[in-house]
C-alpha cells in the first residue's frame, strides 16, 4: 500500500476546515458611529480569533436579514433588540451579549430616545406642546430613533398613531434628522440618546444649539441627556444552526474585547419590558394586532371556528337534555317526598290517638294500681285505729303503746299521701324525685313493709354484697314496684305440701345492681312471657291488670330494666339498676 494515500483524508479533512466560513450579517439601520466602529472592532477581532476558520460579514435591511436567517445562510448576527424579539419567537435566535455603554452601565437599559427642537423655539416646552406637531425622524422601523420615543408617549396616554400631524424621514445616517429640522422640514426631531453630546464633542453641531424636550434627571453615571425611558441596546445573537461549542467560543471572544469608544457586550439581561414596548405600539413580531380584521380571522382559523362552534352546540343540548333530566328527576323527588310527608303525618296523627288511648288506658289502670296501693295503708290504719279504740277504752291502757300506734298511723297516712302523689305524677308524666339510696336498707325495709301488711309467705332475704349497693331512684316508687312483685309472686305460688317461700335477693356486678324475686311456681301459659308487659285486662280478681306494665316504666325511667322468666320451677321477676 502506498503510504501517500494515508494523507489523502487528512488532507481533505485540512482543506474543510480552511473552508470553513462562519456568516455574520449586521444590521445596517445605526447611524452611531461608536456603535459602527464597534461592530468593526468585533468582526476584526472574531475574524483573528476563530482562525483558520473565515468570517464573512455582510450587511442587511430588516427583511433581508430576517430573509438570511430563515435561509439558514448567517450563523451570527448584530440587530437592534426589537428585530431579535421577533426573531427569537418566529426563528428560534438566541442572543449571547448585549450592548452597553459607559454612560447608561447596563445592557437593559442602554438607550432611549430624546425629543429635540431648535433653541429658538419658543412655543414648544413639552411633550404635550409637540401635539399636532410635525415631526423629523430616521426611518419608520428605528428603534431608538422612532419607537422608543413613541412607546414615552404611549405610556403617557397619548395615542402615537395621532399625535403628529406628519412624521417626515430623513433616512440614515441619524445627524442627517437635525440638519432637516434645522432646515424647517419639520418643527420638532428625534434621535436617539447621545447622538447630540457626540456631535457636540466631535463640533458638527454648536452646543447649544437645539433644546431637549422634558430631559430626564441624570442618574449616577449618566451623562447624556434623555427624553424617554431607557432600553436593552444592540444584540449579538446566534442562529439555531450553529453549534453549541461555536457559541461558547464566541461567547468568550465577545466577553473580551475591550470597550470601543464606551461601548462593549454584556451579558443579556430581560427583554419584558422591551416586548411589552413592541406589543403595545403593534410594532415589529406584533404587527398583526395593527391588521387584525375579523374576516381574516375567519379565513384563517374557520376550521377552529367551526370545531369550536360545534362543541358550543354540543355542550348546550347536554345541559338542555341534564336541565330536564334534573327538572324531571326534582319533581319525582318532590313528588315522593309529599307522599312520604304525608304518610309521616298520618303516623303522627296514629300515634298521638295511641297516645290518647295508652294515656286513657294509663288512667284506668293507674286508678285500680291507687286502689290497691291504698288498700294497704288504709287497712294498716283500719287495724291500728280499731286498736286504739279497745285501748282507749280499756282502763289500765299504756301511753307507750297507744303513741306507738299513732306514729304508725301516722306514717301510713303520709305514706297513703305519698302513693297518691307518685301516682299522679306518673299519670301527667312528671319526673320522679330521684335520689341515691342504698338497696342493703331499702329492700329489707319493702320486705318488713310487706310483712306488716299481712303478707302470708316467708319471705327469705339474700345478699352476696359486702358493700353497700347505691342506685340513683325514687325510694316510693321503687317500694310500690318491689311491693307489687311480692304480691304478685303470693298469688302466682302454687298450692305445695311444704310452706311456700319468697327468696328476695340483691348483688352487685360489672356497675349492675339486681334484685330478684324467686317464688315456686309456673305461668299458666307459654305466651305469657311474650305478652307479660303488654297492655291487657287482669285475669285476677284483685289484679292490677297493667300494674307490670306500669312497673316496668317507672325502672326503665331511671335506666334499668324489668324482666320476668320461668327457671325449672321458679317464676323469677328481676330488677336491673344500674350502680353508683
């Protein structure tokens, strides 16, 4: 193999690389000599730095560049930050430094516009003087030299559209703007900030010669004069066609260089405010708002239109359809719930005639449960007064005795009165008078009650609580109960050869206390246990009827329980309280 051919592809590779030409266009719109030279200065300095690599710079108009940059034929280029907006959203630029200046610092805020009149002048002193006024600048696209100063006049009400009678354009470079208001073509001018401090310095115009309209006070390092806000200078930007590492190697050339007459790149800062300048004069990527007619509209996105129109309709059948669905649906429901109101008044009106009828039922059988509670007492008394009257005439009776016998007379009428009250209450529903009383004294007190009245069974009293068991209850009530089972257990015993025994028996467990009451003995039937406290007429000759029923209410109002169950041969009736 002929070593030569070795070099071939490194000879092909040398001659591409001495090929290689990076495009730079620059924007030929600056009539700022400083700025021209440092766009000169720059193109030198990237044309040295970037060998063997070759740097062609062209210049453009506005559409030429944007025309240059669409074609992908410029890997850089130089424009006025209004022209890079614009290409930074329609062809995907990325600006990589910024202008700035020695008098103004920061790229941000570079330049702005100044409002001129000759000195002369005596009827034009501010802004609002320049109404209807003609007026003289570069080109209808300056940046600082047009839309700067007509955004000021934008941000102080004004509509820039109408506020010159006439706008005259003298073309670039800028001085060529005062030599034609010098000439009378025009009664103000606008140029962009510093043009007259450099024509001044370099003598082309005398210094004070022409007077600024409304200057802005001078900030730390200005030194030239302004009318207006202050905005992003010139741009150095890359296309989306260059390279990344080409971007970073030009980026640092750019960093650099050393200033130009004042003049240097930055770091980019924010261009916000220089978009909303652009969005609210409908200049430059926002001239379509300034076109807009709705018949264009309808041309270009009718197919928007039409989607849009139909999902409208759309959606307005589905909550007509939902809308009657929703009206049918409520009047169901309303429907329902009239019907279901009034089968509710229907029951109330059942219950309380219920109510009535249990209240009228309750009367009778409180009546007869008053009859015979008040037998007992009225009987005890009946004894004792009969007793009293043979002791009375007895001639050798006992004082002792005879105020024995009255005490007890005179507790069972208390008593009989109590029995009354308790029954009335039960009868008008009042609250019994609830207290904490200790069953280990109350039962055996009912039981020796029961005794005195003539009970004729044993009655055997059992407790397996060491103790005292408290209960919050209504001592009365709580005897004419425990006194009402006892009986009922004497008539339920059945007829035995040995003597038949009540066992009465209390305890306490888990906070329950219970007293039971055991007698021998059956239910006559077996639906008695399930219809034991229901309302019904008594089967006895002296029953109380509903006294079960009765009894059961008054425990339950104090959060217990009255049950009664056959066991083997026992009837056990038993009360569940519940304990302090």
């Amino acid at each position: 193999m002929n070593i030569k051919l070795l070099f071939i592809p490194l000879l092909l590779f040398s001659s591409q690389i001495y090929a290689e030409t990076i495009h730079l266009g620059i924007l030929n719109t600056s009539g700022n000599e400083a700025e021209n030279v440092l766009y000169a200065e720059t193109a030198s300095v990237l044309k040295h730095k970037l060998k063997p690599r070759n740097v062609e710079v062209s210049t453009y108009d506005l559409p030429g560049l944007e025309k240059g940059i669409a074609d992908g034929k410029l890997d850089f280029f130089i424009s006025n930050p209004g022209f890079y907006v614009s290409s930074r959203q329609k062809l995907d630029t990325t600006a990589l430094a910024s202008q700035s200046n020695q008098f103004f610092g920061r790229p941000d805020r570079a330049l702005g516009s100044v409002f001129v009149v000759p000195k002369q002048s005596s009827h034009i002193y501010s802004l609002r003087d320049l109404r209807g006024k003609s007026v003289c600048a570069v080109a209808p696209n300056a940046y600082g030299g047009l839309y700067i100063a007509l955004g000021e006049l934008n941000r102080r009400g004004f509509d820039p559209d109408k506020f010159f009678s006439s706008i005259h354009y003298s073309g670039y470079p800028m001085p060529k703007v005062l030599e034609e208001l010098k000439a009378g073509k025009c009664e103000a001018a606008i140029v962009r900030t510093c043009l007259l401090e450099e024509l001044s310095a370099s003598g082309q115009i005398k210094e004070n010669e022409f007077r600024v309209i409304e200057p802005r006070p001078s900030l730390s390092k200005e030194h030239c004069i302004r009318s207006t806000e202050l905005y992003p200078g010139w741009v150095f930007a890359a296309t989306k066609n260059t390279s990344e590492a080409l971007r970073k190697e030009t980026t640092k050339i750019l960093f650099s260089l050393p200033a130009v007459q004042g003049n240097e790149w930055s770091v980019p800062r924010n261009f916000a405010d220089l978009d909303n300048l652009y969005k609210n004069l409908k200049v430059g990527h926002y001239e379509y708002l300034r076109n807009w007619d709705w018949k264009e509209f309808i041309r270009n996105y009718w197919s928007f239109i039409l989607i849009v129109f139909v999902v409208m309709i759309a959606v307005f059948l589905h909550n007509l359809i939902l809308k009657q669905q929703v009206e049918r649906r409520t009047e169901r429901l309303r429907q329902t719930m009239k019907e279901k109101l009034a089968e509710h008044q229907a029951a109330v009106n059942a219950n309380r005639h219920l109510h009535d009828m249990e209240k009228i039922n309750l009367v009778g059988m409180l009546s007869s449960m008053i009859a015979h509670e008040l037998r007992q007492p009225l009987t005890v008394i009946r004894n004792y007064s009969e007793g009293l009257r043979d002791i009375v005439h007895s001639p050798d009776y006992d004082a002792k005795v005879l105020e024995e016998a009255l005490k007890v007379v005179d507790e069972q009428s208390i008593r009989a009165s109590s029995i009354i009250e308790h029954m009335r209450g039960l009868i008008k529903g009042k609250e019994s008078k609830v207290q904490e009383v200790n069953l280990n004294s109350l039962v055996p007190s009912v039981i020796d009650t029961y005794k005195e009245l003539g009970g004729k069974y044993e009655i055997k009293f059992v407790t397996s609580a060491a103790a005292p068991i408290t209960v919050q209850i209504d001592p009365t009530q709580f005897e004419i109960v425990l006194l009402n089972l006892l009986n009922n257990a004497s008539e339920a015993i059945t007829q035995q050869e040995t003597k038949p025994v009540i066992t009465v028996g209390i305890s306490c467990e888990n906070g329950e206390a219970a007293v039971s009451v055991r007698n021998e003995g059956f239910l006559e039937h077996k639906e008695a246990f399930d219809n034991l406290f229901a309302v019904k007429s008594s089967t006895k000759a002296n029953g109380l009827g509903l006294g079960l029923a009765i009894a059961a209410r008054v425990i339950e109002r104090w959060g217990g329980q009255l049950s009664i169950h056959q066991h083997n041969k026992e009837v056990i009736a038993c009360i569940l309280l519940p304990s302090q």
